[in-house]
C-alpha cells in the first residue's frame, strides 16, 4: 500500500524551512494555507494533483512524500 507521509511531509518542509504560507504560495495555488496546514497535522490524504502542487513547491518528487508498505512490495516481487 502506498499513502501519503505527513511525517515525511513536515520534514521536508521544515529542511526547507518553509512557511505552510509559503508552500501555498509556492505551489502556486494548487493548495491552500489552511489545507497544507491540515496534511502537515495528518488531517488529511492530498489527491494526485495537490500532491504534484506540493512536491513543486517543495522541489522534491512526489514520491519523497509517500510511504510504501514494505511487505507488500516484497510480496508482489515473489509472486512475479
């Protein structure tokens, strides 16, 4: 399973020592003060497009943002 990391999020964020102001703005409006607010708190899973915003604005790949379940990557790998 994949899903976004608000973990991972808030410590690319603060490495970038950024604003969630500032993100919104950087993201150039795909998300708002108040929504990059909620995904730092875990508040919320951003959809594909908020998460293209974000990792715009932060200069990172989107994938820099998510986590993957280990396991079930591993199983998917032996079953092929």
């Amino acid at each position: 399973m994949v899903k976004f990391s608000s973990e991972k999020f808030r410590k690319v964020k603060e490495e970038k020592n950024l604003t969630c102001e500032e993100l919104s703005k950087r993201s150039n409006g795909i998300v708002t003060l108040s929504y990059v607010s909620r995904l730092q708190n875990g508040n919320r899973q951003p959809t594909i497009d908020k998460l293209s915003g974000l990792a715009k604005g932060l200069s990172v790949s989107f994938l820099d943002l998510l986590d993957f379940d280990k396991s079930e990557i591993d199983n998917y790998k032996n079953q092929n």
